[in-house]
C-alpha cells in the first residue's frame, strides 16, 4: 500500500466518522423517502416514454404491413391482366417494404 492510498484511507475513516456523529435518523430516513419519491416519478416518466415509443413503433409495423400487403395485391392484379413488368415492379416493393419491416410476423409470435 502506498502512502497516498493509506492517507486517503485515513481522511475517508475520519470523515465518515465525522458524518456519522452528525447523522440524525428520523432525518435521514426523510431524504431517502424524498429520494425514493423522486426515482419513482422519473421510472413513471420513463416508463410513459417507452409506452408512447412502442405503440408509435407498432403503428408504424402496421402501416408497412399493410402497405406491402396492398403492393402483394397489385402485384397479383398485374399478373393476372398479364402485365409482367409490373407485376414483377410490385412483387420488388413489396419485398423491399418486407425486409424493412423492424419485426417479422414470426419473431412475434415466438415472444
């Protein structure tokens, strides 16, 4: 150990010893419930973001679900009137809209 460390040591057990002649119980006990109170209301603020964050993300899930499912539509719609080009133009929106979809139907149905 070297010196400095054993000086420290000896200004942190004299400090503290210090601390704890001036600690009053009932007061102490006081600021933890203040403390306590404060992390509660910022976990209630948090919390009420991550809710506003996952029905925002989930909207957005939905709306480009439904937007590849109407560019699926179309793509079927061309085929079937026998325009290949722009079937073929559709079925590529709709797989580039499905690969950037942020969750897959699978991976929610494992969870």
């Amino acid at each position: 150990m070297g010196i400095f460390s054993r000086i420290g040591d000896v200004l942190k057990a004299n400090i503290n010893d210090m601390i704890d002649r001036a600690e009053d119980p009932e007061k102490m006990v006081k600021q933890i419930i203040l403390d306590l109170q404060k992390e509660v209301s910022k976990a209630t603020q948090a919390l009420g973001k991550a809710m506003a964050s996952e029905r925002i993300a989930k909207r957005q899930y939905e709306d480009a679900v439904k937007t590849s499912s109407d560019w699926e539509m179309k793509a079927k719609a061309a085929l079937n009137a026998g325009e290949v080009d722009l079937a073929s133009s559709s079925i590529s929106r709709c797989m580039s809209r499905s690969r950037r979809r942020p969750h897959s139907s699978e991976s929610r149905s494992r969870r």
